[in-house]
C-alpha cells in the first residue's frame, strides 16, 4: 500500500483525492498495489471542500509522517512550494506536482535533489494530455526537431472567439473574465507567461536546455485586432498563441508569441478552451496529442497517472531530456537571431510616396516583401498589409522602429510572426 | 548491453535497425545501456537492403542464440510468426511486434506466456502514434468511456480526397493503387479488416476483451457513393472510416465501419492519409492522438520505443487491460443491440405515395425520422436521403430489407450509421 499526502485541496487536489477513491479498483490492478490518499493540507479548515481525507494546516503532518509515501505538490506559488519540495525529496518522500511556475525556476535543481526518488510533474504541461510521457516513452527514439503547443486555453478561447465570431479583444476578454477562464487581472495568462512555463518544461524534457521565463520571447495576444483577424481568415490563416522549441543546428529557439499560422495544419484546428501539443520527431515526423488544458478532473488525471506510475515502478526512471544530445553543447538562440516569415499591418496615409518609403525602408534591411494589400480606412488613411519572405528578427525590428520614425506610418506597427 | 535480432527486414525492419544505430546517442542515454541490432532474418539473401547488420535466412540464428536478448518480429502473417514469438518468449527473450493480425487472434495467449517476459506492440496500432502508451500509462486513472479511431491511413487518404475534390471511389482507389497507398487487391484496407485488427487490440487494452475478428462488425468504405459524399458535405458532415470501442453498461460495443461525423469534432478533421485516434476518460474527458499510421520510419519508432521501455524496465509493467474493471463481467455487445443515428440513401421513383410508404416502414420499424431531403435524379427517380433520431441497428436492419421489397425503393439502400 502506498500513501498519498496532498499539499494543496482545491479544485486539483479535492480531484486527485476522489478519483483515487473513486476508480480505486483499476487503479489498484494497475498500479500493483493499493494507492490510499490520507490528508491534506489547506490553509483554511472552516471551507467547505467536496473531499472525505482529513485534512490539516500543518504541512509537517505529511513531510514528518514517514509512513506518507507520495507528496502531491498543488499549492501554487514558487518559493513555499519549492522549500516544500526539498524537503520531501530529502525525506525520501516522492513528489508530484502540477506547479509549471515551480519548474520553470526549480526544476533541474529539483531534478538533481531527487536523484532516484520519483519527481514527476505530467500535469503541469496541458493539464490531461500525456506530452510529457510521449516526450519520455512513446517518442523516445527520435530527436525532437520541433515542438508547437497551444497550451494556454483562456487564449484560445479568445482568439477562437475572435476569428469565429468578429468579437473584439476588450469584448472577449471582459467574457472571459465572466465565465471564469480568465482571471480579474488576466496578465498572466493573456501576457504568454503561463505558456512560456510550459514551453519551459517541455523544453527541458525535449532538449536538456536551462533557462528562465526571463531569457525567452514572451509576447502576448493583447494587441490582436480585428483588422488582423481580417487579414488572417482573408488570406486562410488562423490565429494561435503557440509555445515553440525549435532545434537549429546546436542552438534551440524557445519563444512564446501570437502566430499566423495555415488553416490547415492540425494545430490551428485546436480550438476554444482545449490544448493541443505537435511534436515533430526526425523519424516518427508530425504528431500531435490534443485535450483539456485545465480543469480539476482533467489535470488530476495526470497527477493520478503519475502516481500509478511512482507505483508500478519504485523508482524514477531516467530522465529524457538530461541527456538529450550527449556531448553535444546545444545554448538557447538569441531571440534577434531568430529567422521566421513576418506579418505587418501599418496604418499610413493613402497618399503618393508612402509606399516607396515603406518599401524602401524595408529593402534597406533585407527584408523582402511576399504579399501586400493596401484596405482603406475611414478618414484619409488606409491599413497597409503584409507578409515578408523569411527574415531575421533583428532586422525586421529595426525596420519597425524605422517605420515609426518615418513619418508615414500614424500609429504603432502591429507585426506578428507566421509559422509555418 | 542489448542484443537485438529482427526477424524479417522490410521496410519496417531497415528503419529500426537504422535508427538503432542513427540515433544510438540519444538511446544509448534514454535507455540507460547499449542497444545493438546485431542480425536479421530474410527469407531473400540476394535482394539489396540499406542495412549494415548480418542477415541471415535461418530464424534459428536468433532464436537459440542466448545472447540475443529482444527478438522484434515484423515478418506479417500469422501462424509463421505466432509459432516463432511463442518459441522466443520460451528462451526468455522480450519480443517486440508490430504485427496487428498476429495480435488480434492471439494476444492474450501470447501475453499469458510472456508472463514477466516483456512483450510489446505499440507500433501495431497507428504507427508512430504513441497510443499504447497513452492508454497503458497517460490515461491510466481513467475508466475508457470510448474510442473512436481512424486507423487505416489508404481509407482515410480515399475518402479525403472524395470529399474534398469530389473524385469518385472507383477513380481515387486506382490513384491510390498506383500512389502506392492501396494494394492490388484493396479488401484488406477498403473493406475495414486492417482498422479491425487495431481496433481488437485497443479494445483489449483498455476493456481486457478478448474477442476475434469474425466477432464484430466490420464494413468497408467500398459503397460510399458521390450523392452521400454531397449529402455529408450539406449537413457539414465528414466521412470516416472509424473503428469504434465503447462502454455501455457491462457491455463493449467493437465496430469498424464508415460514419457520418460533424466536420466540428476533432476526429473529423484528421485528412489524408494521417491516422487519429480520439480516447474518452472518465476523468480526462477527449483527448486526441494524431501522426502518421505507417510508414517505415515512423512505424519503427515505435518499435524502437518499445525496445528502450524494455532496456529501462528490464521486466513487463502490468498490462493494463488485464485487469480493467476486477470484478466486472464485461462482454461483447451483440452488433443488432447497437444503437446509434442513420443515415439512409434511398433511391425512389418520383410518384406519390412513395414517401408515405417509406415513413410507414420506418414507423412500424420503431425508426423516427430526424431530418429528410428529396433530390431528383436523371429520368423519374428521385435520392430520398434521411437522418434518424437514435435507434437499435436491429430495426434498422429489418426496415432497410422491408424497404428493399417495398416496390417503391428502387435499388439497393445506402445506410451510414452516424457518429456523436
């Protein structure tokens, strides 16, 4: 019999509890051996919680219990987390956690505390979908080329709603605040910071590679318009925020920003709240895993399939992605280094000349123009549209700069990147 | 060290020993030893293969050399390859197939004897998609609702193809033919026995069922006609060649046949020749898996996968699947017992009475009509396509024969049942 100590009921944890106890009887065939969840830690015992453990404040009641096996970290934040951690892998203790921003900051230093002790953490990426057993197991003979995800769902909802249904930014996101996808203050979502964990963490599996929210390209979807809805349904494109690890040569591009991206490629057909993870291997070529992002049954699925799998085996087993390469020495690409098409919407002036200086503008830093369509405004303006052919992200913010200061461009250039 | 031979070096059997050896970095790191592909078997020494290990005509080089520590089978057919796995795993060695007709007569035996002895499949079910793995480990707090998968990449790639450039059968199964997707003889892709073989060995994972082929329903894709084609389009309807797993009570619904299905649902937007396989939890909700279904390399990457899972575990894990539901008798659901939508293509001469006489069987047959258009056709005769609301196949069964002697019915009915 293994035990299993939640630090953290609310809406995951209260789930971890019940489905252990509600499917107990094919979870126990398929662990092996009875998995029994016996207390939980919250901070406030006088709130009604849908769960039938005992539950405590003291968390010490879990990390000094030696017969607690199993640690279910679902507390939220980092630093209490991270001290909480430590501190059951020093007792030996296993650990499961669903805490993207712990591991974004904590995870090799985690990883490397745990040694052989079971440090697992499938629903911090996407909630339900099993990408980070696939990384391990299921894609574990290929080099992994690429990866794009659409793993923050309150985006995706909004941009879905967006190019389905022509609502507005400030339109969609006030419903969003309504129906409790996003947050009163929505930056952490709406901003790519909670994808920009997950990528990290993929990343980390995919390619060994160490960094910080703070050394990638984290950009949000908050100066989506309509106008560049327009243009993407016009033009058969759709509109995603996407997480991207990508492997070039030995440097590895981590990037977090809204992408213009073919209707037809599987990942842009990934809408409203799900996630959906594409994985492109050098043998098994384009997969792609696709669920719910979030929710409490969802994500404690893969909290519970952890825990069946600290069962089944004891110990860790060795983790993909620390040697991903071995003897190669792969770094993080500068993100001005990164080589992509490119979307420009600029509001300029519909008079003669405008167009050969943007033109020009544009030449002089070697960027060459694939399409462009000019759509009139109200007043004397128009929207100049276009795409570029691919470029360096280097000289294609100079240009932009460039285009600010030129005095044919009104207002701020939106630009967005286009993946293909 | 692992020692691996290859029991028959195709098109499969290259790609694996290539990828031990490409790749042998990353696995040698991933699996935690050395995996060597050190012989395989052909039945032709003289044909040119891109392989560098020994080749050899007599399996007995494998089978009784006890340094040879996983034997992967990829010969095709079934009794050859059943008396050569069952002969392996008595020398104790873990074996690795990807050979779906092998498994769906005999799985459970062979798993039986296999006992503690790894014996693995993943590449049989959708090539490189991971779904085995899924199943076994991903989803493994989950009761399986239900599966729906498009399992066989020719029927897929027919039926694209039909719809969207509106290419008759007959023409797009020669293209197919000469693509090089579809066999001489077609049956075994068009008539829905390959997604059958895959889909009884889904069902013994996630239900432990254990039925055969001639147990279940299977129809191909050989009668869907241009005017059903139309008619999905008009409804935004898509047609799959699904195979379909589901729970209803203590009964297991197992199907292979061509549905309706909204163009909405994720399943439906799986085009070509890509496989895609759609996993209900209980816990998780849908979850979707999606890649290539075959193909030398990405087949062999789940071969391979299955090799470093064996080299990291040394013994089998649990097969979920066994022990699904302890205690539960569950059985095979009788195919007249099925309930599900139609869809009916009558062809009818245009004259009154005739529509009074179809709603009259229908009616007697318990079969209410949910939606229903009239479209003429060359000389008097008119397409009288229908939808039902849900009914038991049996019914609709008995009413398309009535409907067939009716006198009013002018050929042979077209049915497609209706996937939710």
């Amino acid at each position: 019999m293994l035990k299993v100590g939640i630090i953290g009921v609310g809406t995951v944890g209260t789930s971890v509890a019940n489905i252990l106890i509600d499917n107990k009887n094919i979870i126990t065939a398929r662990a092996g051996k009875e998995i029994v969840p016996t207390i939980g830690v919250v901070s406030n015992l006088g709130k009604k919680r849908d769960v039938s453990i005992k539950l405590t404040t003291n968390v010490d009641e879990i990390l000094e219990d030696d017969s607690i096996d199993i640690v279910v970290e679902l507390m939220g934040g980092i630093e209490k987390p991270y001290e909480i951690v430590k501190k059951a892998l020093l007792k030996g203790k296993a650990v499961v956690t669903a805490n993207k921003a712990l591991l974004a900051y904590h995870r090799y230093e985690l990883q490397e505390l745990a040694g052989d002790i079971p440090f697992e953490f499938e629903a911090a990426v996407a909630g339900g979908i099993p990408i980070i057993n696939a990384l391990r197991d299921g894609l574990s003979a290929n080099h992994i080329k690429s990866i794009q995800g659409i793993m923050n769902g309150t985006c995706n909802y909004m941009l879905t709603r967006m190019i389905n249904d022509g609502v507005s930014y400030n339109e969609i996101l006030k419903e969003a605040q309504e129906l409790g996808y996003a947050e009163a203050d929505p930056t952490f979502d709406v901003g790519g910071f909670d994808a920009a964990h997950k990528l990290l963490i993929l990343g980390s599996i995919a390619y060994g590679i160490d960094v910080k929210p703070e050394d990638i390209l984290i950009e949000g979807i908050e100066n989506i318009s309509n106008a560049d809805i327009e243009f993407a349904k016009e033009f058969e494109y759709s509109i995603k925020l996407l997480g991207i690890a990508k492997k070039v040569g030995n440097e590895i591009e981590l990037r977090v920003h809204p992408v213009l991206i073919s209707e037809d490629k599987m990942i842009a057909k990934v809408d409203g709240v799900m996630n959906g993870i594409s994985v492109v291997g050098d043998k098994v070529g384009e997969t792609m895993f696709y669920g719910a992002g979030a929710g409490g049954d969802a994500t404690a699925s893969a909290v519970v399939a952890n825990i069946i799998d600290i069962a089944r085996k004891g110990k860790g087993s060795p983790m993909l992605g620390f040697e991903n390469q071995p003897g190669e020495q792969i770094s993080l690409m500068p993100k001005e280094n990164i080589r992509t098409k490119y979307y420009l919407r600029l509001e300029v002036s519909d008079k003669s000349g405008t167009l050969a200086k943007v033109a020009t503008i544009l030449g002089d830093n070697s960027i060459s123009i694939e399409a462009m369509m000019q759509k009139p405004l109200k007043s004397q303006n128009a929207n100049l549209l276009l795409t570029t052919h691919t470029c360096i992200e280097r000289d294609i913010l100079k240009a932009i700069k460039e285009l600010e200061n030129s005095g044919v461009v009104l207002s701020k250039p939106s630009m967005i990147r286009i993946e293909a």
